[in-house]
C-alpha cells in the first residue's frame, strides 16, 4: 500500500466489490459510493520515471530504521525522514511544509514526496522504489481545465534520475538523466496529468510551473555536441543546453520555447569549461535553474553558472536586461551581488528575489559569501541594484547549489536552504549578515546528508481517495490498535470497532484524538476483528479501513 501502484489496485478491488451499496453503522455513513473511475488516473495520464536511468544502484542503500527514520505498524513500506524542529515560534504563516528529500551520499530514509506539518510529523509520503530515483520542486499549484472557469489545487513534482557523481558522471552534477516527467495530482492523490518535453531534451527537475491559461511553463535540458576549442575545451565535446519551453496541458502541444545557446554566450561562464572533463566532455555553461513568469508575460530567467538572470520578452524572445555576471547592465550597492543563484522571482514594484548560494569555487578573487535569501530593489533609472532584504541563517550556512526564497502570504519570507539540510520561515523584516536569529520564526533541520532542492510552506487540503489504514496488536497483555491515514488532513480524531468475527463489529472506542501520523489506541476488547473510522473535527465519519484482524 505504500507505493502508488498499489492503492490504485486496492482501490479498484474495493470500489468493484462495493459498487452501488451504502454501508450503515449504527446510523452513520461509514463509506461513500463511488464509481470505479474515480479510483484510477484520469485518461491521459500514466505513470513515468519509474525506474532510474541507466537502471543502476550504485549508491548505498539507504538507512530505514533508527531515531532519524520513521516507522509504522500500519504502514510498514513507509520510511520518511524524520526532521528536527528547531524553532517553531508564534507568527509562521498557515500551511504545511512540501520537500523532497534525497541525497547525494546516503540517504536516510527513503527518497520521494514528503509533507511534513509545523511538528515534524509527516501528512503525507510517496516514497520512491530507488535512490537513485528523486523528486524535486514539489508544491501546491493551481490546475486551470480549459474546460473549467476555476482552478483547482494540485500537487506538483518532476520525477527522475539526476547526474550526481560518482553514481552517474555522464553528464554534469544535477543534470537530468534521460526519462524524467512531471507529475501533477488532484486533493484525492490522484494522478491528473503527466508532462513531457519537446524537441529531444530531458524534462529538467528546476521548474514547473502552471499557468492560469491551462498550461506548465518549464525547463528542459540535453547536451548538445559541440566545438569547445574557441573556449579552452575538447573540439569533440558539448554544452549542456536549456530550453524554457511552455506546453498545453490538454493536449500536451509546444506552444513556446526559448532556448539558452540562441541568446547566451558560453564565453561569459563563470563554470571553468575544464570542468566537462569530469562529465564525459559536457561542459555545464550556462545551468538555467528557474524561470518566472511576469504578469506582463516577461520571463525572469536564472543562469546559476553565468552568475545571471535575464529579464526576457516572451514575445521577441530578446533579453530585456541582465543582472549579474560579466554583462550585467545593472551595478551594485553594497551586499547587493549574487554568485551561483537560484529561485529568481519578481517582486511587486522594481523588486526581485533570489537564493544567493554565494559560495563555493568563486573565481577571479570574488569574495565568497554566506548563503542567504536575497531581495534586490532595481533603480532603472541609474541601472543600479541595492539590498532590499536578506535573510541568513544561524549557524551561517554555505551552500554550493540549490536552495529557493518563497514569499509567503502574511508577508514572512520561507528559505529553503538547498544543499544544506535546513528549512526555515522569517518575520518579512529579516535579518543581516552574523544575526541570522533575528526575525526566525521556524526552523528545521533534516537528518544526515539529506537535502531538498527547494523547500515550499503551502496551504494543502487531502482527502485521499484510498481507505485508512489499521494495524492491531497486543502489548503489555492488551489490544491497541493503531490508525493512519497517509495524506488526510481532515481527520481529527478516530473510532474504533471490533467484534468476534468481521460482521459482527460494534464501536468500542468512540472517540480517541489523532496523535500524529500514526495513533495507537488502547482497548480492553478482545476482538480479535477491528476497524477504524477517520472522524473530522465536527465528529464525521469520513471514510473506513478495511477490517484487520488482532496479530499476536
């Protein structure tokens, strides 16, 4: 039950056997009938990035037990990290808290989707069946139907396989392995759609973002053969490409690209081309890393090895104007400049944000810098950019890749710290340099070497298509039974039936508060049949577990 492909078979099995019949206890709905196409993906959608590509393992297996890991008698296939808050103080913004966590190294835990609530606690977890699989840029969106006037939230992912060496050394660190898709999932953890790229490349793990037109905006990668020599490389090598391309998601047409080798100089990387030695003569020049969509249809597009971001008219295709890097049309005021960057938005006014990684391998003597998010204001009349907002983090932390600066809708600022395992929410103020506490409202850190490439603080209601889970055991000489629901938010406390044999159930705990993930609920009954009803915080039954039988 703990992979996808296995609650749509349950589901289907269920949804068949109880087709057209209304189930009563004691005068209560305990499960609602639903026709069996609600149990399964919606037509045009099917499952991708199943296996990682090459199909190898060659990192270590990773660590699924232990205080960093959770475990659970009633979903045993289900090890998630386990975090450690922090700082969880007054003021954070609503919502739950969407990584993905993986590592380079070895992971403890499994790979996948996680939610994790203010506590720690994980609402919801889609492992993945290998390490050398990963999802990345999970998050709610909103999913406009052309055929539907309002938009409904989704949840969103690329699925795939990264180059991280000494695993894979085909292509630059991060770089996408052929395979990889986007998936996008309904508040019932059903999968709506899945999206391709266009034009041979490789669905990229950066971005993916929907639009209010009914379509995802994106970015997709391939090497391209190239003649290094005029650089200082190998004739017989290539660049790693990126491509922002824009599809239908009704019918999964290319109706825009942009492609980075059209409108970026290679020569202006700050990535050494000496570095394609280690990448089988791919040279990472230009590593786009995200791309956002302004309301006037501009695209802010960053470069992380240009040291740049481009405002960019989606129209013409022709960059507007460049902040950073070795052609910036933009000076800086103090602390204003920016090295290896990620997650570049526009901000309401002349403002952008960035994740300013800052750090590592500068070249030509820049100084590094601690890692931090990043608020720039843009004086176009001087051509002249200037702090705005930063937001460090205490301990300062230098993180080499990754990392994201979301604005949240109170007005607090939520980091995800990248390659450095933390994620943290900030009073809007912020912070400076060697007072990285000031303003922290929340921080969490993850176990070992896991990271996530970005970290999202979203607002997320799940009513998951698939039934409770239940497990019933004896300890210390008494039944407890344990109850979960993987992705319910909704459920507030639960109920317990049991009987002598599986149609003889009666309710024996009537009302026992939800405890986490996971609830154990004691019971003096023998049983040896039970059952548990998800309740919602006006007492509602909102869907059943299969009966289970009391294991000894």
């Amino acid at each position: 039950m703990a992979t996808r492909e296995l609650w749509d078979r349950r589901a289907r099995k269920r949804t068949h056997r109880t087709a057209g019949v209304c189930l009563l206890v004691a005068g209560c709905v305990i499960a609602s009938c639903v026709p069996s196409a609600a149990a399964s993906p919606k037509l045009g959608a099917r499952l991708c990035a199943t296996k990682p590509f090459p199909p190898s393992e060659s990192t270590p297996p990773p660590i699924l037990s232990g205080s960093d890991v959770w475990s659970f008698v009633t979903e045993p296939a289900l090890h998630p990290m386990r975090v450690k808050v922090t700082a969880n103080k007054p003021g954070t913004a609503r919502g739950d808290i969407f990584v993905a966590p993986f590592s380079a190294d070895q992971m403890v835990g499994q790979t996948g989707a996680l939610i994790n609530n203010n506590s720690g606690d994980p609402v919801w977890f889609r492992p993945l069946p290998s390490t050398n699989l990963q999802n990345a840029d999970f998050k709610v969106q909103t999913y406009y139907d052309k055929n539907r006037r309002r938009g409904q939230p989704v949840l969103t992912w690329w699925q795939g396989t990264l180059a991280l060496p000494p695993a894979y050394t085909n292509l630059p660190a991060g770089a996408p392995e052929p395979g990889g898709c986007y998936y996008i999932y309904d508040t019932h953890y059903r999968l709506l759609k899945t999206v391709f790229a266009h034009h041979g490349y490789y669905p990229d793990e950066h971005e993916f973002t929907l639009t209010r037109r009914g379509t995802a905006l994106f970015i997709a990668s391939k090497p391209v053969p190239m003649d290094l020599t005029p650089y200082g490389g190998p004739k017989n090598g290539s660049i790693e490409n990126s491509e922002i391309q824009e599809v239908d998601l009704a019918t999964g047409r290319l109706l825009f690209s942009w492609n980075a080798l059209d409108h970026l100089d290679p020569a202006d990387s700050e990535e050494p081309v000496s570095s394609a030695s280690s990448s089988d003569g791919v040279w990472d020049a230009f590593h786009i890393n995200s791309v956002d969509e302004g309301p006037d249809g501009r695209l802010l597009i960053s470069a992380r090895n240009m040291w740049a971001i481009y405002d960019v008219n989606k129209r013409s295709g022709r960059i507007r104007y460049q902040i950073g890097g070795k052609k910036s049309d933009f000076t800086f005021g103090p602390n204003a400049d920016f090295y290896w960057q990620h997650d570049a938005r526009y901000r309401p006014g002349n403002r952008i944000s960035m994740f300013d990684d800052g750090c590592c391998d500068l070249p030509n003597g820049a100084p590094e810098q601690v890692s931090h998010g990043l608020i720039l204001d843009l004086d176009f009349r001087s051509r002249k950019a200037t702090v705005d907002r930063t937001y460090y983090h205490q301990p300062p932390l230098e993180s080499p890749t990754q990392g994201n600066t979301q604005a949240l809708p109170n007005g607090n600022e939520f980091i995800g710290w990248g390659q450095s395992p933390y994620y943290s929410e900030y009073a809007g103020a912020g912070n400076t340099e060697g007072d990285g506490s000031r303003n922290l409202l929340y921080d969490a850190q993850l176990p070992g070497s896991n990271i996530s490439y970005r970290a999202f603080r979203n607002k997320w209601v799940g009513k998951p298509y698939y039934p409770p889970s239940a497990a019933a055991r004896i300890v210390d000489g008494h039944s407890v039974v344990y109850a979960s629901w993987n992705g319910s938010t909704q459920t507030r406390a639960w109920q317990v039936l049991a009987g002598p044999d599986p149609v003889s159930m009666s309710v024996v705990v009537r009302c026992a508060e939800r405890t986490g993930f996971e609830t154990a609920i004691p019971t003096d009954n023998p049983g040896p049949y039970f059952q548990v009803k998800a309740l919602d915080e006006e007492g509602r039954v909102l869907k059943s577990s299969d009966i289970v039988r009391l294991n000894r």
